[in-house]
C-alpha cells in the first residue's frame, strides 16, 4: 500500500509511474488526496472542540472550588452539547478514515525507474539465458507420458482423490520431489536462510498483509468456517512473522526459507498450454524471503536473483532470466525477474520462480518498521520474496531433459538426495 506522503508529495511522479502499470490512477488519486484533505479537517475540528472542552472542564473546576456552582453549572451545561459534537465529528473522522484505507489499497504499487513499459508477457525482456538445450530421441515424450511410462506421476489417480490439478506422486517420483525439497532448503541454508516451517492457513490479517487479499481473493482457497485461507505461497506466512513488529537496524539483513505446499485456484486455466504439472491447484515450494533496510534492497534483489540462478545452473537446466514489464508485474510488486526453464519435448520454457522487490509496499500493510539507529525514528522496512524453486514445472523440465533410452537421468548434484541415478 502506498503511503499518503508519497501520493501528497509526489503526485505527478505517482500518476505517471502508475500509467507504466497501465493504472490509470487520476480519478482515485484525486478521491485519496480529497478524502485526506476532509480527514485533516475533520481531525483539526476535533483537535478545537477537545482544547475548547478541556479548557472549560478546567474552568469549571475553578469555579467550584471559588463557590460559583451556578455559574459553574451553566458553562457544564455548554459541554454537555460540546461533547456531542465531538462525538459525532470522531464517528465521521473514523468513517472517512475507512474510506481512505478503502481507496489506498485499490492503488498498485509504484514500478521501480528500470521496469520496462508494455501491456504483457510478450513486452518482458530476457536480461541473461543460460545453459544448453539437450538434443532428445525422436521417441521423446512430455512429461505427463514419461509419468504414466514410468509409474511415478499420476493425474487419473490425483483426480480420483480429488479433482483436476491435484497431481499425485508415487515412488521414485515422490522421492524426485523430496529429493528437490531437500537440496533446495540445504542450499537455502548454505547462503544464510533460516528456515521456518510455517502453518498452511492463514487468517484474513495475513492474507491483507502481504497483498493476497483484496486483491487475490479468488484465487485463495477458503476456508469459511472458521475465516481461513489455504496459503498460496510460503511468503505469506513468513512474512507476516513480521507483522507489527519494530525491528532495529542492526536487525538486518533478515534472510528466512520455508518449504510448503501451496494452494492456488488458478480459476480461468484451461487448454493445451496447462496441460500435466503446467499448472496446477497444489504444489510444492520452496521459498526464500528478505526483510531489508531500504538502502539495501535492491542489492538483495540481485543477491536472490543470482543464488535462483545458480540452484537452476546446478540442476543443468537450460533457463532464461526475465525482466517483466509494467503490464505483466503483479498489484504489489515494484521490480520483478521472472526464471524460466525449457521443456524440451513441450518445446516451451515454462515459469520456475519469481524474484521480487515490494519496497515498502507491503511493509506498509504489514505495519513493519524499524528504528533508524542515528535518528531514533521509525520508517518503513522493505520486503522481498522468490521461489527458490517452485517443484511442478522444474520437475516436468527435469523428466522431459534427461529422457534417455536407458530411462530419466537424475541431476548429478540431486542423486545424494534420491539414492538412485536414473529412473527406469
């Protein structure tokens, strides 16, 4: 959530920044810097009316102890309507106090100077490839066939269960996932991640916090009986450790990791392009997020995008690094890289991880601050977040890649983690 003193202060900045996003924000711009301006008036009304009755409560005081009880009862008479009208003005300064909440948390967060303009995915912009394509054999099969080959990845079954895009892993592909799971938190861990393993629902003050909710309530799975959702990321939880909390500067950097499942509805997913694990409604990730000091954090970023890099490197999976353009980044990001990887009997590079700066953005809906060592005062701490890795579609690289005569070659640097080096 922006902050009013970026919107007061820089108005034409905000408004020109978010058209990047394709926002057109003039019309609620204008309605927050209105509402602001009747919440401070209303606020210096209030301000007036309770040093008008406080002075007269002193006064009253006074005249009780001097023995003028008339006079004194006349000036009590007079508060009794002041308070009144200072209720009433405190009812309208908290009911205009929601409608500026209300209006803020509709504004995107603003794109950092580097984010390239553009509508969508075909206006990002690869910065880095890497890694060589393999060559496969003419038989070569997507993923979902060598799964249904081999005996380790089961849709029918999955939908059986449950329903379409709850995938089921069995033997030597379940160990594949645990296998993944381990090798990235172990890796997470050697670059400085403490990890956490955080609950898999969260309440409504946690989803707001990290800009799930409003802003993703449909695609959140609900639990409403008890007011719950189904975590789509681990970055929702962890960050919201953090939630309320002043930290001190020295408390930086704050590196976590978490590996959990994640629930999405993906609702609008449908046809060729999601077939098998391209997408689907549980998954398993592993996340890694930063809590920084806000002269740091773009430094972080790239420290995140390059250890993202290097775990892809170590798997041997051809990848490319994306920089996304205004239309393509999400309500809450301010500067994004997207990893891919290619598949290559589906002949597609398919999304593994997001790597995002929010600034200060969610940190201003989380209520996350610190204290400033020289000033003593607190501002605004930044926050940061990317999958270090998502499993399904590293998975689905992984088994159409190294497909062999021989059977799905296992990653040198996953074969400690497996216990066998080809699955067959």
């Amino acid at each position: 959530m922006l902050t009013l003193n970026q919107i007061r202060e820089n108005t034409p900045e905000v408004l020109e920044k978010l058209k990047k996003k394709n926002f057109n924000g003039q019309e609620i711009i204008t309605s927050i810097l209105d509402t602001d301006k009747k919440r401070r008036n209303l606020q210096f009304e209030l301000d007036s009316k309770q040093s008008e009755l406080n002075d007269l409560s002193k006064k009253i005081g006074e005249l009780f102890k001097t023995g003028k009880k008339d006079e004194a009862q006349v000036i009590k008479q007079k508060t009794i309507g002041l308070k009144e009208e200072i209720k009433l003005l405190g009812e309208e300064f908290d009911q205009t106090g929601n409608e500026l909440r209300d209006l803020l948390i509709q504004v995107p967060n603003l794109p950092h100077h580097s984010v390239p303009p553009g509508k969508g995915s075909a206006d990002n912009v690869v910065v880095k490839s890497g890694g060589e394509k393999p060559r496969l054999p003419e038989d070569a099969m997507p993923h979902w066939e060598l799964g249904k080959k081999y005996e380790i990845l089961d849709f029918d079954l999955g939908t059986k269960l449950t329903g379409a895009g709850f995938p089921l892993f069995k033997g030597k592909g379940a160990k594949l996932q645990r296998a993944l799971i381990g090798f990235f938190l172990d890796e997470n861990e050697k670059a400085g991640y403490t990890e956490f393993s955080p609950p898999l629902m969260v309440n409504e003050d946690s989803g707001f916090g990290t800009g799930q909710l409003p802003d993703k309530e449909g695609q959140m799975y609900h639990i409403t009986m008890d007011n719950y959702y189904l975590i789509p990321t681990a970055e929702v939880p962890v960050t919201n450790i953090y939630r309320d909390v002043i930290l001190d500067a020295n408390d930086f950097p704050i590196r976590n990791t978490a590996y959990t499942p994640c629930f999405r509805r993906e609702a609008g997913s449908y046809g060729k392009d999601v077939r098998g694990l391209n997408r689907v409604h549980q998954f398993d990730k592993v996340e890694i997020v930063q809590i920084q000091h806000p002269e740091k954090s773009y430094e972080a970023l790239e420290e995140m995008v390059n250890h993202v890099e290097q775990l892809i490197i170590k798997l041997e999976l051809p990848y490319r690094i994306v920089k996304l353009c205004g239309g393509d980044m999400s309500f809450t990001s301010a500067l994004t890289y997207d990893f891919e990887v290619f598949a290559a009997a589906q002949n597609k590079w398919l999304e593994v991880s997001s790597v995002t700066n929010f600034e200060s953005f969610q940190a201003n809906r989380l209520k996350l601050r610190f204290r400033d060592d020289v000033t003593k005062k607190t501002q605004l701490a930044h926050t940061l977040n990317g999958s270090a890795l998502a499993l399904p579609r590293i998975v689905a690289a992984l088994l159409e890649n190294n497909q062999t005569e021989k059977g799905i070659m296992v990653p040198l640097v996953l074969r400690a983690y497996t216990g066998f080096d080809v699955i067959s």
